[in-house]
C-alpha cells in the first residue's frame, strides 16, 4: 500500500517507482517562483487549433460502438456513432428550419438526460453558442437569462414547456421552442421536438460548410455572479474549454483511464451539466476520451446508490452536500460503492473528515481528491495530485497556469500567508458579456482574474482554500448571489429595503438569511415575504428566516454591510 503523501515532490517521486502510471513532465521543483508566483509544477500544455466540437470527437473511429450516455433511470441511451449522427442532422436543421447563424446563442434548459451531449454538441457544431439554463429556474429567472443572453432558441424538455412559456411572455420574447421528449410524449402545440430535428434524413448537411468558428471565439456562455452581484454572461472560447480538457489530461492529476478494446471507464452523472463543473469535466472532457455518462436526471438518493452498483460506475465528481449524504444515508452501502475507483470533489471545500467518513462506510480507501475552479476559469485552476492523502488542501496550478496570493493592497505574498487568490492561464474567460464595468473590476491590468476567495499555500505551494472574499451564497454547491435575493425582496410591495447574508447550515453548506425593512405602517408578516420569493426564485435560494430591522447597515459608498449584520444577528 502506498504511504500517506504530502508534498508534490513525494507524488512524483512515488510515481516514478510506478512505471504504469507515467510521470512524465513534472518538474522536480517546489511550485514558489522567486517573484512570489506559483507555477505549475507540471508540463506546460499544447492547445489544440480546432473548435470544441472538433476536439471532443476528434477520436471517434477508436469507439464508435461504445455508450456515451446512457439514462440511470430509464436505460435509454446512445452510442457514440449514433450520437454524433444524430447532434450532425440536429446541426443542419438549426442553420436550415432556424436560421441559426455563426455565434447565435441558444439557451439549453435540460436536466442530466441522455440527449444532452446531442443538444451541445449540434448547436456548437451549427455555429452556435450554449447559454445553459438551471432547470429548476422559475419563469422569472429565465426570463432575465434570456433577454441577457439574448437567445435565438430555446431547448427544454416537454415537462417545462409550460414555464418556458410563461418566460417568454414575461420577456415579450417570440422565439422556437424545441423540446426532447420521452418514447411516447406527445408534442405539445407550438414547439418542435429534438427527435424529429435529429432524425431527419432529408436536410440538407451541406449548409454546415457555411459555419466559421474558430478558436478564439466563444461558444458557451454560462451565468455567474462573479465576486459580487447579479449573474453576468461568461464568454467561454473553444479555446477556454480545450486548454482545460488538456490540462486536465497531465498524468499525475488525471481522473480517468485510457478507453481500450477491453476496457471502458464509467462515470455518474450526477453533477448538473448546466453548470460548468458538469458541462466541462464531466461531460465535454469525458467525451473527448470515450468515456461512458450514466445520467440521473434529479438526484434521489436510492437510485443513485443502485445506479453506483448497476452500473460498475468507477468515476465519481461531487460536491460537499454529495459526500455526506453517502457518508450518512442508510442506502450507502459499502455494495453499492464497490466499483468506485476516483472520486473528484468540487465546488465548494469539503473537510478531510468527512472524507474519511466516506472510506468508512466505503470500507476502504478512493483515490479521494479535491480541485479547485470558477465558472469564470472552465473551471479548473488547481487539482490534488494522483495518491495525494492530504483531502482538507486542492492541490497546485494545473499546467500552464499560474496563482498569485495577494492582501487587500495587492501586495504578493508568501507561504502559509493568507490572501485572496489570483489566476492567470489559457483556460480563463474572455471576460464578461456586455460588462466592461465588471470586466475592469476582476482583472487586473496585467491580466490576472482576482477570484475573490481567500486562500493559504504551503511552502511547496499545495493550496487550501480558507474563506471567500465574495459574498456569494454557496447552498448544495450552487451559487446564490445575495444581491439577486435582495433585488427580489425589494420587489415586495411592502418592503422599503433588505440585505441578504449566507449562514451554516449542516446540510446544504450555507442557506441565505434575510434581513427586511418594511414600509412605514406595514406589519407584514415573515411567511408572506417568503412566499412571494420562493414564487420567483429556484428552490436552493428560497429564503426560510427573515429578520425585521429598523435599517440595513451601510457604508459611506451606500454598499451594504454584510459583515455587521453576521456579527450582530448571526
């Protein structure tokens, strides 16, 4: 058995004694520049000239028979030949019956379902760009992502039709609906279903030759609250995407192995695609090596464990609330959790506690490993080395990227220095859509993107991540900005002002807390206000504790102060 690991250089030197393994282009050297930049230990990365659609079947012919998605819950599934066939006949009727043309965006509003990649991959390979949309989002808040995104089409399925309705006329919007229905549904009036887009062997493919993308321009455009504020549009390139596939592909920090005639790995699908975590790591990147997705497309806990075991799944990415329910829930059996080999925690900081809380109902020990990302970087901007037995830190710079730990007057800092933490790298954003102010206020002049969370490296530049700067709201891993909340509440027609803070709570991470203001002669009971946002809101960002104060704390500058309210109420 391989000893407890703690430093890079003991990775590296324990994968040298293990040829299967390769370690190939990993620098014997502590990550610490001498100008206080932390540098990839790895070997720098070449990024491939061609679009993301291009790069995810570049390797087709090697397994055109095997799955590349498959539904948990139903079976039905595609194989990669019939997948590429059918997202190729979906591309052309875009540009035909549409009119989609080079750099439209389209809004895809699906859960993890099979036909997923499809959708993807024919709007990139039409011209397009995907703007994907959180389907547990109500009317309202599709309505603004559409107007913001400004979408040509959107992509639901037949049992959101009626919500998807609803946004439009709230956006006044008159655009094609295409919904991906089941075996059996029928087609609800005024919408096209997928199925008859993909299937349709009398369009004319030739149209596609018109399509002019490249690498440097965008072709995913998730929404994300940034450091602060209101979601904003992140321009993703083909190049973005590709850089992080790449990086993600070093030997020593690799999730997955090689897809041969005999072997073929499996990874759940748990993580929504529509978030970037999802749509990057799991879904392109696992693509782009042959790789089978078993979609759930809600998580409920019994069918995920069985799924875990029918399955053989051997790869699973998560998130915080994820590990503990397996590390908890009496349907968790060691059983069930026999075939997992690599299990990949993100979007939130997990403690090495509950990791190995994992290993005890697991009964033995994962290859259990933590990075680190934004929407804003692909995603990944730091991964824990192969065998690396340290799960409270997430690891160094992946290749070709480097970090910078600053205090608030941007002075660098050193080891075991706290500070917020800066990115530079191929695989971060072109910027924000249509936002120059916030552009300016997340990149400093020599291109570093500040991430607003606080973290700690280690004197060989291991990194933990301590605290957020940002004042984003993190529940199940989602982000839930406080200012949209705060924008809900203010629309109440008693409510004069309001703040919103994120406080602990021991199963989703945090949960948002509201402090209002009411009108003068309101009495207006906490309930209501409630319930007039849960009607606006999704259900991760539905507000359950309300505090009536006489005036929400604010600086000089008018911008609300978060921290006195935790200090006196929390």
């Amino acid at each position: 058995m391989l000893k407890k690991i703690k430093s890079i250089n003991s990775v590296i030197n324990v994968l040298e004694n293990l040829p299967k393994f390769g370690c190939s282009g990993a620098r014997r050297l502590n990550a610490w520049a001498q100008d206080r930049v932390i540098k990839s230990p790895f070997k720098d990365i070449e990024i491939p000239n061609c679009t993301l659609y291009e790069y995810v079947w570049q390797n087709l012919e090697k397994w055109p028979e095997r799955t590349v998605s498959i539904c948990a819950l139903t079976g039905r599934g595609y194989t990669y030949e019939q997948a590429f066939k059918l997202s190729h006949t979906f591309a052309a009727n875009l540009r035909t019956k549409f009119k989609l043309r080079d750099g439209d965006t389209v809004a895809v509003m699906l859960p993890n379902i099979p036909d997923y990649p499809l959708v993807a991959l024919g709007i990139m390979e039409a011209g397009g760009i995907i703007s994907t949309i959180n389907p547990a989002y109500t009317a309202y808040e599709i309505h603004r992502q559409l107007l913001m995104s400004n979408s040509k089409i959107i992509v639901a399925t037949s049992g959101l039709v009626n919500i998807v309705k609803e946004a439009l006329k709230l956006a006044k919007l008159n655009i094609p609906v295409i919904i991906v229905k089941n075996n059996g549904e029928v087609t609800p009036e005024g919408v096209v279903a997928f199925n008859e887009l993909a299937e349709d062997v009398h369009v004319d493919i030739s149209c596609l030759k018109e399509v002019r993308r490249g690498v440097n321009d965008v072709c995913f455009l998730p929404y994300s609250s940034g450091t602060t504020g209101l979601p904003k549009g992140v321009m993703l390139s083909n190049k973005n995407l590709i850089a992080n596939c790449e990086q993600i592909n070093e030997p020593l920090i690799k999730c997955h192995n090689e897809t041969t005639v005999s072997h073929q790995d499996v990874v759940m699908c748990v993580l929504p695609f529509f978030h970037i975590y999802g749509a990057s790591v799991l879904m392109f990147h696992k693509m782009s090596q042959g790789i089978k997705l078993v979609t759930l497309p809600k998580f409920q806990p019994e069918v995920f464990f069985d799924a875990l075991q029918k399955y053989k799944a051997n790869i699973l990415f998560v998130a915080p609330p994820l590990v503990i329910t397996m590390a908890t829930h009496p349907a968790g059996t060691w059983e069930k959790f026999q075939h997992l080999e690599i299990v990949i925690n993100g979007a939130a900081p997990l403690a090495d506690t509950d990791a190995e809380r994992f290993f005890t109902r697991c009964k033995r020990k994962l290859d259990f490993r933590q990075g680190y990302g934004l929407t804003e970087t692909a995603p990944v901007v730091t991964m824990s080395p192969r065998y690396m037995e340290n799960y409270g830190c997430v690891g160094y710079p992946i290749p070709s990227t480097e970090l910078k730990i600053v205090d608030t007057d941007m002075k660098s800092l050193g080891p075991n220095e706290k500070g917020e933490l800066l990115v530079r790298g191929p695989q971060v954003m072109l910027g924000y859509l249509g936002n120059p102010q916030a552009n300016a206020e997340s990149f400093t002049q020599d291109g570093w993107y500040k991430t607003g969370d606080l973290v700690v490296a280690d004197e060989t530049g291991n990194v933990t991540i301590s605290d957020r700067l940002k004042e984003l709201i993190k529940v199940k891993g989602y982000q839930v900005p406080p200012a949209e909340l705060e924008a809900v509440l203010r629309e109440h027609p008693d409510v004069k002002d309001a703040a919103v803070v994120g406080i602990p709570h021991p199963t989703t991470g945090e949960t948002p807390k509201a402090f209002v203001v009411l009108k003068s002669n309101c009495n207006t009971k906490a309930k209501e206000i409630c319930e007039f946002v849960d009607k606006k809101v999704a259900s991760y960002k539905r507000i359950d504790d309300i505090v009536f104060i006489d005036s929400v704390p604010k600086s000089s500058a008018g911008k609300i102060l978060r921290r006195v309210l935790k200090e006196k109420y929390c």
